[in-house]
C-alpha cells in the first residue's frame, strides 16, 4: 500500500526534482537497516498512535470527571481540546506537528465520519416508529411546539442579527443558520442517551420525554429539508431543484420498498432461537454503504440514507438485536468517541479572546430561554408537574454527539471561520454538562415512593381483597407464580386482583415500552414471546371458582433498569405484594439447572425500591402439576415465626390460604428462653398476630399452632433443619434484613444470600434435595413520626403513656394504633 495522501510541495518527497517516492503506509520495522528510517512518517503508525493517546487521555479524564456524574461525551472532547492547538498546539508545538501532522487529520476525519455513518443507521434501527402512533395529544403538542418556534424564528432572527448587528458578509449566512439551526434542534438519540445516564428512561417522566424528543426529531428533519430544497432553488434553476428532489424521492421509495421487503424476508429466512446467518449481515452492511453513496450523489447528506434503512429494520428480534450486536461495541465503543474527540481537537480556545458576535450571544441566551419555554409552558398546561415540567424541558434542548456530527460534518461545507465553531463545541459541552446536573437535582427517582405507606397484605381489609403483582422472565416463572396465587384465593369473601407482568429485555431498540395486554396495546416486534405468559394467566383465571381479575402486563426495558417497571406497575395499581422468581432453577428431578447473577441483581433491586411487600418464591416443585382448586390431594403449608414486621406479612398470607379444605397450615414460632425479652411493642404486635391462630389451633383440624424455645442461632439452624425433614410442600418465612434477635445470633455471617435473610439462605441451600417450596416475604415499612412516637411511650412509660401520646395526634385512623387495637370503627379513637 501507498500514501494517499502526498504533500506535493514537500520537496522531500521528491527524487532528483522529478519523481516521486511514495511512502509506505506500514513501517518496516523500528530496527530497519534503513539509515533514514523514521517510523513517525507512516501513517498507520501515527494512527495507532493517536488513538491509543486519544483514549487512554479521555479514560483518565472520565475517572475524575464520572464522580460528578458527567457524560464520557465530556470526557472525550476535553481531551480533544487538551492535543489541539488549544493547549498542546500552542505550548508543546513540535510534539504537536509530530503527533498530529496536517495530513494524518484527514484520515482521522474520514475514520469519524464513518463512524458517524455506521451510528445513524444504528440509531434508525434501534428508533421504534410507533411510538409516535401510541403518542398522544400531550407528546405531540410538547413535540411539535419545542421544535417549530425555535427553529424557524431563531434562525431568522439569527440571520436578522448577523446583518444588522454584526455585519456579517452574505456568504457567511449559511453558517449562521447552519450554527442556529443545530443548536435549536432536539435530537432523540442524544434524549434517548442522557435518559439511559440518568437512569429514568422507562419511568412516566422518560417515556413523556422520549415521545417527545421523536417526534420533535422527525419534524425537525421534514423542515431542514424544505428548507435545502428552498435554497437549492434560489442558487440554481427549478428543473436542477425539482431533478434532485425526485432523486431523492426515488432513492427514499427504493429504501422503504425493495430494502425493506428483503429485510423481511431475511427475517422470515432466519429460523425462530437462530442467529442471522453472515452473508445476510453482510448483505444490510453493502446496502448501507450503496444507500449513504447514492442518496448523497443524490443531494441527501450522507447520513441519512443509513438512516431511513435503520428505520425499516423492525426493533426487536432477529436481525435488530443481531446487528446491534454485532456492530455497536465498535460503533459505539470506538468509532463515535473519535467524533467528539476530533471536535474537541478542531476547537481553539484562543480564538474566543475576542468579543463573539452578538447573534452567537442571541443564540446562547435568549434563544435557550425561548427554547425551554417552548417545551415548559405546554407541559404546565397538561398539568404536568413543576419540577417535572421544568425537567423535561431541560432535557429537550440536551446537545450531544448529533450537534458535534453535524458541526463536524457541515464545517468544511459551509463558510464556517474557526470561532464561530469552536463557539459551537463549547456551547455543546456546556449543555452536555449542566443539563444532567440540573435535572437530578430536579427529578429525583428515589422519593418517587415517598409517603406510600401501609401497602401490605397485613394491611389490606378482607372488603377490599388483595392485590398481587406475579413478575414473569419466562413461562415457568408464570406457573410457578399461579400455584402460589391459587392458595391465596380460597373464598368469596377473600377477592384476589392479579396483575401479571412479563419482564422481556429491551434488544434493538432504544424506546422502553410497558404494554397493557387488555388494552389491545402491542409492539412493532413479534408478540410469539408473551403470548405463552399470558396463556398460563388466561388458564388461572378460568381455573378460579371464585370472582377474581386479572390482567396482564409486558415490560420491555434495559436489564439495569427493569426493576423500575415492576415499581411502577405495582405503585400505579395500589398493589400490596410482589412475587418474584428465584434466581435459582431446578429440574423435576429436584437438580438445580441455573443460576442467574442477573436476575439475583434485578430481584435485590426490587426489594430495595419497591412501594410494597415483596416475596422470592423459591420453587423446587416442579413436578406437581395437579390444582388446589380440585381438591384431590392435599397441601401442607408451614410458617417459621421468629417475630417482627416481615413474619407478620407471611403469616397474613398464610392467613389467605387456611380457607381451603385440602391446606394444612403449621405455625410454628421461635421464642426466646429469656422472658424478659419478650416484653416491647414488637413482642405484644406479635402476640396480637397470633391470637386468631392459637384459637383456631384448638378448634380447626386444619390449623396447627406450636412454640419451640430457642437459646441461640444453633437452635435455630437445628429447629430448621428438623422442618425440612418433615415433608412441607411450601414454608413461608420473612426475611429478617436488619433483625438483631439472638434467635438468628451467629447466622448472619454465614449468609450467602443476604436478599432472602439468614432462615431464607437456609431454605434456599443448593444441597436441599427435597421438592420443598419457600417464599421469602419482605413487608413494605417506612417509620412515621407516629409510629416512632407509639414505640418510643410504650417502651418507657406502658400502655397508658401510648393512649395519652395518640390522643395528642391528629390522625385517628392510623393503622398502628387500630392494628394494635383491633378497632373497626374511627369513632372509637380518643378524640385530640
């Protein structure tokens, strides 16, 4: 291989004034017997160099600057700027000239912006298209009016100012707008980026966000191409104006038509569970690079065309997830941060020692403020939020990677001089920083729950029933999950609501969905996958005697943050208990199959964050099939009291389940050996909890209640122990995560499983062969200040000093006092 790239004036590169000596790309070696062997003039050397530079200077910036929680996008355009002629150009210029010679940019150039191709086509396939057909009349009001007024008064009043203002030169026009113009614009991938960073792209705010920012994005490039044609027919003739829209035309109609019917039919080619077969990549990879060449030739820039080809690639399975797969590591992982990085290089801080001109001044202040009141006020007018409303706003004049492209892109086009660009980059790297700063401090997840207390079974009235929530990852978590759910259902008067919520993870796309299934709601992806989930939800329901809802649910999202949908679906249906699928499987042989550090993560994060109680079903009994419902066999169901909050809630479940005639239920609580220990408010809540049982235990041949008294954590490992020999089909326990009972002393520090809690790792040992069943409870608490009033009277002054110190509160018909009392009429409180 040769140079490409000569400097014909450099007469070093001449032989005898005449000929010329072409450099080989690849150095022969750094010990070459060449005498005039430098290795610094090939340029593959000076490459590698470079990008071993480039990254490693924006790695070190990211381990500082991710403590802040900025972008990497920082990161890589600070060290941009940092071997540019802003610091190393101008202070170090010889390690400069060597490093960065004028001729290795141009490599470097075309290497981003074939980045940048490969980048957009990625963005068209992960983009889903009917979003904007599920948007509705709050998106697209948001959308329509955060993209129209900014951009076409802020580059008319940008031009207005440059002229007669600035007095600018008619040439430079095209630059101005071109600047205006992508400053204005709110680009979806960089919306959907600075979601995923803040981590709230599928909560209510991310998806308003996201729908948004799509069709904002669509409609901005319908008016930046009107606007080409209409100048393209200023500078030329109508018929070259009408030949190149036609062109285009043609080229957008060859893509959605014959592209796209080939992409189907490599889909239905691809068997169902089966990779896309290479030559079929290979295939999307050509059209990709013949559609960027033609639809340029054609007058669409080159990016473009990748685009529209992205956006025919259905999202989800087979192809989408394939090509994402395969081409995103390096895409996004290599390629793209070479584009902001070269931004960042081409920037000179030192051409911004002079006073700007006033429309980049214009551009940075009041066109912002117009561009946020534009997303700001329609949202205030839907009853968004304040801070929310504020947020979005925010978030939709974010600039990222697409303005630095399109900076980068456009630059040597058009009549663009260097401070003008470097204003750009800055501008860019400002928002880019300020932005997800502003809006944590705006929009914080985490109190998204605050104040929803009381959201237990323990707490719900036998009136209203229960609401449960079965999370699903695949079918036999369903089944497992509605043989629990049978148990719960005994009668009439005990109504049970299911939701049932499929967790599918989100590959190809960008755009998060949570589907209501009753609503007729469906995904541009093939449905094949939760149809079995809600066939084994459909089958529950028809096996109910009783009356009972149930509807179903499908989460698609990004594994890190899936548990904020079982959050939200369980806080938007006043839901009282969670169930979980174990991160363990077994066989019917009882041999455990697999073991998921995935699903152990999802599930820790759910019992952190969730708005209710939350239960892990371990189910090791696969092999039943037959229902409780027909009675034919018997069910024989145990409950580890050791006392507190979280037993409290697995035996109100269990409560549910002594309604059958073929369940029979065995209590049995661990007591201390030191009376004086049973004293407290914790000890009498327990006493209350189990009053009904021991008289049921006397009277109902169903109903087993017994005590056992335990010195210390090695009784209690034996006691378990013991319960597992004795052929329970399912044993419920609370998890006992901050529990300081000597009932669990020394236990803790062997726990491999601190999700289930030290009886829970027990259970859930991999040496247990039995086909034994558990469900590890965690009950929803938050402490008020009533409740840490009640606790502190009663432990130093008794009874009386907790009636007195209710009678001072204001709410009569909180739950502690009544649970403790069992009062069913609010009249009965002592009045304040």
């Amino acid at each position: 291989m040769v140079d490409p790239f000569i400097n014909e004036l450099d007469p070093k590169y001449r032989v005898d004034g005449s000929c010329w000596k072409f450099i080989p790309v690849t150095s022969d070696s750094l010990f070459s017997q060449k005498n005039d062997e430098n290795i610094f003039k090939h340029h593959l050397i000076i490459l590698q160099l470079q990008l071993a530079v480039i990254f490693t200077l924006a790695t070190l910036i990211h381990l500082i600057l991710r403590r802040f929680y900025l972008p990497r996008l920082i990161s890589e355009v600070l060290a941009g700027v940092i071997l540019g002629p802003s610091v190393l150009g101008r202070f170090f210029p010889n390690i400069s000239s060597v490093l960065f010679p004028y001729q290795s940019i141009k490599i470097l150039a075309t290497l981003t912006r074939f980045g940048y191709l490969f980048f957009m086509f990625l963005i068209g396939v992960k983009m889903d298209v009917n979003l904007i057909r599920k948007s509705g009349k709050r998106e697209w009001t948001i959308g329509s009016l955060v993209i129209v007024f900014p951009l076409l008064l802020g580059v008319h009043t940008a031009k207005e100012i440059s002229l007669n203002v600035d007095k600018i030169d008619e040439r430079y026009l095209e630059g101005v707008a071109l600047f205006t113009g992508v400053l204005m614009l709110t680009s979806f991938p960089v919306v959907a980026i600075l979601l995923m960073h803040l981590k709230i792209i599928n909560s209510e705010l991310g998806h308003l966000t996201l729908s948004s920012a799509l069709i904002s994005d669509l409609i901005s490039v319908v008016i930046v191409n009107l606007d080409k044609f209409g100048q393209l027919t200023k500078l030329a003739s109508s018929h070259v104006a009408i030949k190149s829209i036609l062109l285009i035309i043609a080229v957008i109609l060859f893509v959605i038509t014959i592209l796209r019917q080939m992409i189907f039919w490599i889909i239905r080619r691809t068997p169902e569970g089966k990779p896309v077969k290479d030559a079929y990549l290979f295939f999307v990879i050509i059209a990709l690079l013949v559609v960027a060449i033609v639809g340029e030739n054609a007058g669409l820039q080159y990016m473009y065309g990748p685009f529209i080809l992205g956006l025919t690639v259905p999202t989800g399975h087979p192809l989408a997830s394939t090509l994402i797969e395969k081409l995103d590591t390096i895409v996004s992982g290599w390629m793209l941060p070479l584009m902001s990085t070269y931004c960042g290089y081409r920037s000179d801080l030192w051409e911004l020692n002079r006073q700007p001109p006033y429309w980049i001044i214009f551009v940075f202040t009041l066109g912002f403020l117009f561009k946020t009141s534009c997303g700001f006020i329609p949202a205030i007018c839907f009853k968004v939020p304040l801070k929310d409303a504020t947020a979005l706003s925010l978030m939709l004049t974010a600039k990222g990677i697409i303005e630095l492209g399109t900076f980068a892109t456009n630059a040597d086009k058009q009549s663009t001089v260097p401070q003008e660009f470097t204003w750009g980059v800055l501008i860019v790297f400002v928002l880019a920083s300020l932005v997800p700063i502003l809006t944590r401090l705006l929009h914080d997840p985490s109190k998204t729950y605050n104040g929803y207390q009381q959201r237990t079974v323990m707490n719900s009235t036998l009136n209203e029933g229960v609401r449960m929530l079965a999370c699903a990852h695949r079918q036999d978590d369903a089944m497992s999950a509605i043989k629990l759910l049978q148990l719960t259902n005994p009668t009439t008067g005990t109504p049970l609501s299911v939701y049932g919520l499929y967790l599918e993870e989100l590959v190809g796309g960008s755009s998060p969905l949570l589907l209501n299934h009753q609503l007729g709601q469906k995904s541009s992806s093939d449905g094949g996958r939760w149809k079995p989930i809600i066939d084994v939800f459909k089958y529950f329901k028809s096996q109910c005697t009783k009356p009972t809802q149930v509807q179903v649910f499908t989460a698609i999202s990004p594994p890190s943050l899936m548990h904020e949908d079982v959050c939200w679906v369980a806080f938007d249906n006043a839901v009282a208990l969670i169930i979980l699928p174990f991160h363990r499987k077994w066989n019917r042989k009882g041999n455990m199959i697999s073991d998921s550090k995935e699903l152990r993560a999802f599930n820790t994060k759910v019992m952190n964050k969730a708005p209710c109680s939350v239960g892990i079903l371990i189910d090791r009994d696969q092999a039943r099939t037959s229902s409780i419902t027909d009675n034919s066999s018997t069910y024989h169901v145990c409950v580890l009291y050791l006392g507190g909050k979280d037993d409290r809630e697995a035996l109100s479940i269990a409560r549910r389940m002594k309604g059958w005639p073929s369940v029979y239920l065995t209590v049995v609580r661990f007591k201390e050996d030191d009376v004086s220990a049973q004293n407290g408010w914790e000890s009498m809540l327990d006493d209350e909890c189990l009053r009904d049982m021991k008289h049921q235990s006397k009277d109902n041949g169903n109903v087993l209640y017994k005590e056992e008294i335990i010195r210390h954590g090695a009784d209690t490992s034996v006691l378990v122990g013991s319960i597992l020999d004795a052929n329970y089909d399912l044993i419920l326990v609370g998890r006992h995560s901050k529990s300081e009972s000597p009932l669990l002393d020394g236990l803790s520090a062997w726990t491999d499983l601190p999700e289930l809690g030290p009886i829970g790792d027990m259970l859930a040992s991999t040496v247990i062969s039995k086909p034994v069943s558990v469900f590890v409870v965690q009950q929803q608490f938050r402490v008020s200040s009533l409740d840490f009033l009640i606790e502190k009277q009663l432990n130093h002054d008794g009874m009386d000093a907790l009636i007195e110190a209710t009678c001072f509160w204001k709410d009569k018909n909180h739950p502690s006092f009544q649970q403790l009392f069992r009062v069913p009429n609010p009249g009965l409180h002592p009045q304040p």
